[in-house]
C-alpha cells in the first residue's frame, strides 16, 4: 500500500561537489553531514556564496581593491547574496572612488568597479542555477521513482515551501525549466506544484491522525 517516507535527501551524499563545496563543508559545524542541503538550501546559500566568492578573489577575478574588500568579509546572508544578485546596480551612480552607501548590503560595500560587480553577480547566479538543477533531478527521481503521474487526470501534487523557493532571484524560473526538461518524452510526468503554509507541521498532524 500507498505509505509516507521521509527520505531525508538533504543528507544525500552521491551529488557531485567540487573542491569549494568541501571547502565550505569543512568551514560549517557539521563537516561531512547534510552534503546535499549546503549546495541547495537558503540556510548555507549565503555561506557558499561568500566561500566561492573569496577563492574568486585570491585567484585575481576581481581588482586588487575588491578583492581586498572580499577577503575582509566575516559573513554574507542568503538575504544579502539574493538582494545584491537581484539588484547589483541599485542606482546609476554607485560606482565611484568613495563608497556611496555604507550602511547598505555588505557586497556593495566591496565594489567601486562595475565589472567586479558584475562577476560577483554571475558567480551568484551560477550558483542559483545549480541549486535549481539539483533540487529538479531531485524532486523528478523521487517523481519517476513512485511510477504516478503518468497521466494529466491523475498529476502528482507537490508542496513546496519556504521563502528560499519563491523568493530567491530567478530559483523558480530556473527551476521549472530544469524540471520540466528531466520530465518529458519517454519519462513525461503530469505535477502540480501548491504552496502550503507549514505544509510540515500540517502533514505530519495528518499523518498522526491517519495512524
């Protein structure tokens, strides 16, 4: 019969890392544990970023004056990753020999030079980009695995919450196109995305009542 599995996939080990993702592995407080949530999840995104964005700057990807500004940097939200990445030019004038906002998000602190900006901006994007890939092959093996959704009356109706989903600049966008790709020609699948406040806390209520 039909049963409900937690299959923990944020501790899933056998996604493909590069030498950054074990380097920003090693920096958190549970090296080796919950590999597959520090490459996808708004938890770690910040982190990572900055972590990919240090190494950029010790390789000379930026100016010396940017990199120097980047080396300097303590820590970086997944907030102010998303807000520099979906807005890395606020005004027209913010490049110039005097740092114009200080109290503003802490990249925009580092860059006097559009360029440099620029660079940043794509890095962070690269790594949306790949969040999205992963989270799609995840959410498609899972899909193709229970063998439903094969047909457009009978679709697989998937939650998803959580801010990082729908807020972070172009996820869902990307998202979608990844998934929609993994799920067509010969493993076509019919789903159906909803969001459900504390869709969590309510299924596990549910399930609890059920058994």
């Amino acid at each position: 019969k039909s049963q409900i599995i937690n299959i923990e996939s944020g501790n899933f080990k056998k996604a493909p890392r590069t030498d950054l993702d074990i380097i920003f592995d090693n920096s958190t407080f549970d090296p080796g544990n919950y590999i597959f949530e520090k490459m996808i999840s708004g938890g770690y995104f910040g982190g990572l970023c900055l972590t990919v964005l240090k190494t950029a700057a010790r390789e000379g990807l930026f100016t010396v004056e940017t990199g120097e500004q980047l080396s300097g940097l303590t820590d970086l939200s997944t907030n102010d990753a998303n807000d520099f990445v979906s807005n890395p030019f606020p005004e027209a004038n913010l490049f110039s020999e005097v740092n114009l906002f200080p109290e503003s998000n802490p990249l925009r602190k580092c860059f006097i030079d559009m360029a440099d900006a620029g660079k940043c901006s794509e890095i962070i994007n690269a790594l949306i980009e790949r969040a999205a890939k992963l989270v799609a092959a995840n959410l498609s093996a899972v899909i193709l695995r229970t063998g439903k959704g094969k047909s457009v009356e009978s679709p697989v109706l998937i939650t998803a919450e959580g801010t990082t989903f729908y807020k972070m600049y172009n996820l869902r966008k990307k998202f979608e196109g990844f998934f929609n790709g993994f799920l067509s020609d010969e493993r076509k699948r019919y789903v159906e995305f909803a969001e459900v406040p504390q869709s969590g806390l309510t299924g596990a209520a549910l399930a609890g009542l059920i058994l």
